[in-house]
C-alpha cells in the first residue's frame, strides 16, 4: 500500500471511529428524546397525539421505540411544548444541562389526564380570583 494510500485510510478509519462515538451519543439523547416523547403521550392514543405534534402515528411509534430520529421541526415543536428553546432542549438530550422547575412542571402538566388537568385549571382560577 502506498503512503498516500495508508494516509487515506487512516483518515477514514479516524472519521469512522469519531461517526460511531457520535452515533453512541445519539443514541443516548434518542433515548431521553424517547422518554420524553412517551410522558407527553401519556394515556392519549398515538394517532391524537401525532396529530397534535403535526406527524405520522408510526412516526411517535418509531420514536418511542428508538427506530427514528426527529427531524429539526419536530424537535422544536417539542422543545416549543416543553416550554424552552431548541437550544436548550437538545442540550438537555445531550445531558449537558438540567431541566429548570417550571419546564418539569410544564411537562407534568402536559401529560395530565383532561379530567385531572380540569381540577388543576380550577384551582388556578380560584387562586386568580382571590389575589
């Protein structure tokens, strides 16, 4: 093998070694992206629940099961949902930060039954009317 030969493919085998590192990484935030994707689920059918984010059923389906990844659009929509920004949001998949207080409160009350959110609603308004 030749020098220039050898050189190119030591480089790809660099390029390959640095792919599957990113790819493990991945796989982590598609884990906590599926995680997070099951909570805000919750008891709702995949089909309304797709419906609500804008994608396919299968396409939650796959996600939940780690045999998708989101696209740009859907991860800020979820982040939108969450209540924080991209940015933030895919830096918490890539476990380089915490969500805040109210983005966990957020995401509980996302995931609430109607019928729980409904007693929730009425305690808000309660407290609203007697400050």
């Amino acid at each position: 093998m030749e020098s220039t030969e050898y050189l190119n493919f030591c480089m790809l085998e660099a390029q390959h070694c640095q792919n599957h590192q990113k790819h493990r990484m991945d796989v982590q935030a598609r884990e906590k992206f599926a995680e997070i994707i099951s909570q805000m689920r919750g008891e709702r059918s995949y089909r309304s629940f797709a419906k609500f984010l804008g994608v396919s059923h299968p396409t939650i389906k796959a996600w939940e099961n780690l045999e998708g990844i989101p696209d740009k659009e859907s991860l800020e929509r979820v982040a939108r949902l969450r209540g924080e920004s991209l940015e933030d949001f895919q830096e918490f998949l890539e476990g380089s930060r915490q969500p805040s207080k109210l983005q966990n409160l957020v995401q509980q009350v996302r995931t609430i039954p109607d019928d729980e959110l409904a007693i929730i609603l009425r305690a808000i308004a309660d407290r609203i009317e007697n400050s």
